[in-house]
C-alpha cells in the first residue's frame, strides 16, 4: 500500500480517495486487501472455508439466523435451498426443487420463519426448530423479487399474480402479524387483517428493494430512480404511508442496499449514497465514486452485492472478483481482490 511520499515517516496514511488527484497532499494513493481503520489501514484478513461438502450450484443469495441460541445460515442456488448450521449444508428444498434461473434469492426473517422469494417460484417458509424442509408460504402470496419484514408483516415488491401478472412497481403485504395469510386484495377478510397492495406510478420504475428498521421510517422502497419512505400508521389510515424522499436516484443494483445502525447505504447511477427514512445523501463523491463506477461498467447488475460486517465495521460491495470496503466509523475506504460473490449477515 503506498504511502504519498509527502507525508513524512511515522505519519498516519490518509484517506484512499481515488478519484482525487494522487498529487492531492495527504492521500493514500493504494489500499488495496486492506480495511480502513481507526488511525490507518490494517489487513483483510483471508476467507475460511465453514462447509466440508460444495453446493449444487453458485449460490445466488443468503441470510443468517440468529434466535434463541440457535445460528444458521440459510442460502439458495438456481435449483435448491440450503440450511447450513454445521460444517455441512443440508438441502432444505421443497419436493421437486427450484427453476431461479438466473434470478437471484432474497431473504427476510419474521420471527422462527425463513421467507425466501426468487419470483420464479412460490415465495417459500422455513419454520426454524419445526421444518424439516421448506414450503410454500401460501398458495395466495403473489410471487416477488423483494421481500423484507416490515412492522409486523411481511411486505414484497415487484410482484406478479394469477390476476394482474408481473406489476414492477407494487408492494404487497400479508395479514397482521401472520406472513402465510395473504387474502384477496380489498375484500373485507383483507380489510380486517391490514392485508393489502400500493402501486407506486410515480416514475420510480422496478422496486428493487424494500429495507427495514430505519432510523426515522419502518422501511424504505428503493427503486430504479426513486427512494420512499414506508411508515405504518395503522388500519384507519390506510395501513401503510408511502412519502417519496428523493425523486432524483435509486439504484440498478437490487442487491447493493444494506443497512446498519438504521442507516441504508447504496449504489445509484451517480455514486453511493445513504439515507435515514428522511433525506438521501452522497457519502462517496470526490473519493470513489468514479472509480466504483469504472470498476461495474459491464459487471451484471444482480452480481454486485452488499453486507455489513459489525466486527471490523465494514459495509463490503462484492462483484466477481473484487468488494469495496467502507468503514461506517472513520467514513473511509479501502478495495480488494477476492472471490467470494455473496456477502451476507
């Protein structure tokens, strides 16, 4: 890693800021396998193989699960999903298996219960400490390319239907407090579970994603070039309230949003950018974001994904090959090269 030769021995490495100048006073002009850190740079550490036996597949999405004493990671391949709580993955697949293609899994968990959605299949249910294999969820939920659990429900977004078909910019929740109860949309068994749809023609474009546990909103909607906030405020109110906060970006990348302490961070078109559930705002501009948008000129937009790492406080973006590093506590910056394709937590 490089030092700009006009900080002096013992000084502390600047910040990594590749799209400045490396004649710019004080920069780190590489960090590379490293992370930033308190003072300075430390190494990545290298990744360890957990599974003795290799999946059937690349694996296109995963979560981990944490309640009551019990830690698991559940993940899915094109054909199969996977519970790993040892050194061995089981395959947890419904009888007959997955058609996912080349779209990618998304997770949520609602209490004990795994979701796990892919838009190719019905949306399926795993019961932690009860199922032996997953099912589907219900034979009403519409299927859906994103899911999280939002203020006692489980909400999906771009969905299709036996009725409407494929509508990419809905957001549809189950019952109150019940995520296998999805009634008919409107009527009055619907109506008294708070069950119910919201269509956002609004020029957002695809919802790519729907996050959770915010700072200041119960979620936000990402889309292709919109960012809304989601509040519950109850029945007599219509459910949900859906404000837009940022009419101007969204993202490409349905697998990029990750959240920590309250805060989304995310790749838009324009650079990484973070938001509350009030205001959207840059956090990579004169630093990275031209390099970050070099780097994904060509890359698919499903395969560069995010997770947050609470040891090293690192939020890492990985694509095929190489991740993007930011410490959420020093607000820098480091890269490297790796092959893991799926980060996770």
């Amino acid at each position: 890693m490089p030092r700009d030769p006009r900080n002096p021995p013992g000084a502390q490495f600047g910040p990594w800021a590749p799209d400045l100048s490396t004649y710019t006073p004080g920069i780190t002009i590489e960090a590379k396998n490293c992370l930033a850190g308190i003072g300075g740079y430390r190494p990545q550490r290298g990744l360890v193989q957990i599974t003795t036996t290799a999946l059937d597949g690349a694996a296109l999405g995963a979560i981990g699960y944490f309640n009551d004493s019990v830690d698991s990671m559940f993940c899915g391949t094109a054909s199969k999903l996977y519970r790993i709580a040892g050194s061995a993955p089981s395959d947890v697949s419904k009888a007959g298996g997955y058609t996912t293609a080349s779209n990618s899994w998304r997770f949520a968990v609602f209490g004990k219960r795994v979701v796990a959605t892919n838009f190719a299949d019905e949306i399926q249910s795993y019961v932690v400490g009860t199922s032996a294999l997953f099912d589907d969820l219900s034979g009403d939920a519409p299927k859906a390319k994103a899911i999280a659990t939002v203020a006692n429900f489980v909400m999906v977004g771009n969905t299709s239907d036996g009725v409407d078909g494929a509508v990419a910019e809905r957001v549809w929740w189950s019952a109150f407090e019940d995520p296998t109860d999805w009634p008919t949309p409107a009527s009055d068994d619907a109506i008294a579970k708070q069950s119910d749809f919201q269509d956002l023609y609004n020029g957002g474009g695809s919802v790519q994603a729907i996050v959770s546990n915010l700072v200041n909103a119960d979620a936000v909607i990402i889309q292709a070039d919109l960012v809304t906030r989601v509040n519950y405020v109850g029945a007599q109110a219509g459910v949900f309230a859906f404000d837009p906060i940022d009419g101007s970006r969204g993202t490409a990348y349905p697998n990029s949003p990750v959240e920590k302490n309250g805060i989304v961070h995310f790749i838009s078109d324009d650079g990484l950018y973070l938001t509350d559930g009030v205001s959207v705002r840059p956090f990579g501009v004169g630093k990275v974001d031209r390099w970050l948008a070099a780097q994904l000129r060509g890359v698919d937009a499903r395969d560069v994904r995010g997770a947050a790492d609470p040891i090293d406080t690192q939020i890492y973006w990985c694509w095929p090959g190489n991740y993007l590093a930011y410490n959420w506590v020093t607000k820098e910056f480091s890269r490297g090269e790796w092959s893991a394709l799926v980060p996770f937590a």
